[in-house]
C-alpha cells in the first residue's frame, strides 16, 4: 500500500486509517485508566500503538518477506519487555488488533471492535466484575520466631480468632538455624482487627519482627 504512492489519495490511503487508530489508541488508552493502576509509559505506548501496527500492515501489504522481518523485530521487543498484568496483556492485544483492522482498511471493523471491547472493559470495570469479595483482606505475613517454638501449632488459636483462613507457604532457618522465618498467606475477618492481631503475634513470638502486606505488594517484592 505505501509502494507507488498516488498523493492525490494520501489521504484515503494513509492518513485516514493512521488517524483512526490513533483515535482508537486514545479510545483504549482511557478506558485502560478507569479504576485501574497504570504507569505513563504505558498509557503513552497503548495509545499510539495501533497507529504503529496499522502502518506495518500497509508496509507488509502481502510481502511474506517483510513480514517475517517485522515479526522478528516485534519477538525482539518482546523478548526486551517486563511482563505485564492479565489486563495489560488484553489492552495490548486489543489496540493491535484495532490497528491491525485499520491497516487492512477495514476502518469500520476496526470502531465498532473498539466501541464493543472497549464498552465491555469499562462495564465490567464499573460493575466490579470479577472482584474478590476477601482481596483486600488478603495478606501476606511474615513472622520470624526463634527455634524453640513449634511453629505448626504456635499460632493456630490466633489464626481462629483473627482470620477466616491461613495457610503456611514457607518456612526457613535464619541468623545460623536460631530463628525460623514463616511466611502465612492468611484472609482476615475484619481489617479493623489487623493492629490487634499483630500485637497478639507480637506477644507470642517474643516482640521479634513481624511483616504484614497484601498479596500484591508481597509477589513485587518477590519479584
């Protein structure tokens, strides 16, 4: 398409499906914003990003040489790039799959695809869909305790108290085999009873550290 280019149809040819999906991008871009974490960067990358592969769809314009070349580059990228949350991966997906449309020229395909996927995501945004009612009273706790206690049992009578589930996910010895450091995935009853629950602890493995954070916030660590 971008070969023997006709500029008395620039704009039929070129700039009209560019300007698309990028209108698109921004589309996809603030939908991706309601209620969601996101990073500038990224936001700056969903919005232009179907202008980006609308134009490699017209370079290719059928050339199965060209287009294993861009297929290599985009596997570089990808291979280079974090990877990204379920949601992340979907909006990219969506916006390259709009640019994608618009660069066959089909400008009508690719709106409506917008307008459906993008009014769905926001819908189930805004409705809470999927949502774990226990997600916030989920956490991640970490006691260290020293080696005289038994660990598998210790806690069990403030883990009935204080939560509706806990479950041991690892254990390890510290400072030379003295000190065990347990790390629980638990589900509080009421977050209001955090403080005092981790006073209980407190008193129990003898005022030794103790950490206590969501899930999320626990794997980023990890990572």
């Amino acid at each position: 398409m971008l070969n023997n280019v006709n500029y008395d149809s620039l704009g039929t040819a070129f700039l009209i499906p560019l300007a698309v999906s990028l209108i698109l991008g921004l589309m996809f871009s603030c939908v991706h914003m309601y209620r969601n974490k996101f990073s500038k960067s990224f936001i700056g990358t969903l919005a232009v990003l179907p202008a980006i592969v609308c134009v490699v769809i017209m370079a290719v314009n059928g050339s199965i040489g060209t287009g294993v070349a861009i297929a290599g580059a985009f596997s570089l990228v990808r291979f280079r790039s974090a990877p990204g949350t379920a949601k992340e991966i979907a909006a990219v997906f969506a916006a390259m799959t709009a640019g994608l449309l618009t660069g066959m020229n089909y400008i009508l395909y690719a709106v409506l695809f917008t307008m459906v996927i993008g009014g769905m995501i926001f819908i189930y945004q805004l409705t809470g869909f999927g949502n774990e009612r226990s997600a916030g009273r989920r956490k991640s706790l970490r006691i260290m305790i020293p080696e005289d206690l038994d660990y598998t049992s210790v806690f069990d009578d403030l883990f009935r108290k204080y939560t509706e589930s806990h479950e041991l996910i690892s254990s390890k010895t510290s400072n030379m085999g003295s000190m065990f450091k347990l790390t629980y995935e638990v589900v509080l009853k009421n977050d209001s009873d955090e403080k005092e629950f981790l006073d209980a602890v407190r008193c129990r493995n003898g005022n030794l550290e103790i950490s206590i954070s969501t899930l999320l916030q626990h794997e980023a660590a990890e990572l």
